[in-house]
C-alpha cells in the first residue's frame, strides 16, 4: 500500500487513496457483490428505456425525447464512479491516479451538472404540456428539443471545465487521501494549501446559486402545472395530468433532496462513514432508481418496454 505523505504541491502528487467501505477481505467483496447488482440494475433499466424510446415511434415526443436524455446522464454518471470502485474492492486497492482522479471529477461534475439541466428542461416540457397544450406543438418543436437538450450537454461540459480546472490547479499541501470512495471536489479541496482554495470555493458557491435558481424555476412551473391541473373539470383528465408529472417530480425530489443532505449537511454530523453514506444516496441511488419511478406510473413507456422485452424474448428463442 503507498505511504501517504505530506506534499508540498500537486506537482510532485501522481496519486490518491480512496476511502475503502471495508478492511477486511470479506466485507470488500460483499461491497462489491452489491454495488455490482445495483449498477447492472442500472443499466438494464437505463438501456431499456433508451432502447424503448427510439425503437417506437409512439414515443418520439419531446417529454421521451428529454427522458432518453436524463438516461444517458444516468448511466455516465454511475460508470464514472461505480466501476472504478469495483475495480478496487477485487484488487483490494484504494488507488487512483492523478490523472485518473481528473477525469473521474471532470465525467462525474460533467454528467450531475446536465442532470440538473435536463430535469428544469423537463420541468418545463411538463409546464408547457398542461398550461400551454394548444401551443406545445410550436414550442417544444424537434429543432427547439434539440436545442434544449444541446444547451443541456453544454452546460454540463462548462461547469465540468470550470471545475475540474480549478480544482486541479491548486496547491494541495495535506496528503493524498480522499475522505471518499471516488474523487469528489470538496474531498479534495481538503488536501489543498490554506487559503488557497477560495477561489473553487467561490466557483462552488455560484454553483449553487445557479442550481438554486433551477429549483426555483422548477417549484414555479409545479406551483402552475397543479393550479392548471385543479381546474380541469374532468377526474380523468386531472388523473392523466398528475400521471405525467409525478415520475418527474419524485426524481427531482430524490435528486435534490440526497444532493442538498450532502451539501448542506452541518458539519456536526459530519464524519468519513456518513460522507460516505451521503455520497452512495447522491450518486448511486438516484440514477439506478430513476427508470423504476418512470416506468411504475408511465402507461406508454410501460407498453412500449413490454413490447420490447417481448420481441427481445422471441428472439432468443
């Protein structure tokens, strides 16, 4: 196991330990029997959605069109933390390299940062929907979907960029450890030089800001969507309404809810064990959960992933 040192800046680092789940060889192997079924849970999930979505035409629409998006993110985001952990539970290793270390904060900020993005885009696909249905059509066009879901990926590069760079260019004086089981910014910016992280530490605080003003904008669009729904007359149609919303709304809730306990957490509870609790709850729990919230109350996505599955059964046969 390498020795951790005391560095006296980032240049002479070529690599981090990992906090380990376990020490005993037992324990490491359950950690990776488990995370193992949760990221092929993931994946069939996540692939059978895509794989629905643009196999019927029923549902080329845009609410599919931002969800096939919200899978894709989904998936990178779980392959850039979970495998490498895997990797070192069999290996027995907590080791990762420098390099290694950069991309995974580069992917992991890249692909949470477009998370965001595309569920206010879907917040605003559902506004759009219920408020404006005579209008959705001129709105949310395929070149404006397409628009949308670019910004979305753009974002998400920019804030990774950001980010990453700043991060990486600072000092960093207390070690090599990283108090968490994959590279995390805040986790880092504890091995760095005094005072000078504040210049990420600003970056991170108008990150916030700018994912506040998100959930800003996405409880406005529900506040309308629900005042909308109550006035239709109809049961049925305030039945098929809430049926369209509340999928999206449980993932941003779940979204938001584990993303703020980690961030915002007070730092008296704070501890390696409850870090790392914290983490699995944002960035493993939600995108393995995302395709079972969105198929339990989807009826469209549900015919279409039967149909699938069906034809992929007689397939084999």
């Amino acid at each position: 196991m390498p020795v951790v040192s005391e560095m006296s800046n980032s240049s002479s680092l070529n690599e981090f330990l990992l906090l380990a789940f376990a020490d005993t060889r037992e324990l490491q192997l359950l950690h990776f029997s488990l995370f193992l079924g949760i990221y092929l849970a993931a994946l069939l999930g996540n692939g059978l959605i895509i794989t629905a979505i643009v196999c019927d035409h029923r549902l080329h629409t845009p609410m599919y069109f931002f969800l096939l998006n919200l899978s894709l993110l989904d998936l990178g985001t779980l392959s850039s933390t979970v495998p490498k952990f895997m990797a070192n539970s069999v290996r027995d290793t907590r080791v990762i390299s420098y390099s290694g270390c950069a991309v995974q904060v580069f992917l992991f900020a890249f692909l949470l940062g477009g998370e965001y993005s595309v569920l206010t885009v879907m917040a605003y696909d559902r506004f759009v929907a219920i408020c404006k249905p005579l209008h959705y059509g001129t709105i949310l066009g395929s070149r404006a979907c397409v628009r949308m879901a670019a910004a979305v990926w753009a974002s998400g590069f920019l804030y990774s960029v950001l980010h990453t760079g700043n991060t990486f260019s600072i000092p960093l004086c207390q070690g090599n450890t990283v108090d968490q089981f994959f590279c995390e910014v805040p986790q880092i910016l504890k091995l760095s030089c005094s005072d000078s992280y504040r210049r990420e530490v600003g970056l991170l605080v108008f990150s916030a800001c700018l994912d506040f003003g998100c959930f800003i904008f996405i409880v406005l669009s529900y506040v309308q969507i629900f005042t909308a729904v109550l006035m239709i007359p109809s049961e049925q149609g305030r039945h098929k309404a809430f049926s369209m919303c509340i999928p999206h709304l449980a993932v941003v809730s779940l979204f938001v809810s584990t993303d703020m306990f980690a961030y915002l957490k007070p730092p008296s509870i704070s501890s390696p064990a409850v870090d790392l609790v914290v983490a699995v709850l944002y960035a493993v729990v939600p995108p393995a959960m995302n395709p079972l919230i969105y198929s339990m109350r989807n009826k469209e996505l549900k015919d279409a992933l039967k149909k699938l599955i069906q034809r992929l059964l007689v397939q084999q046969q």
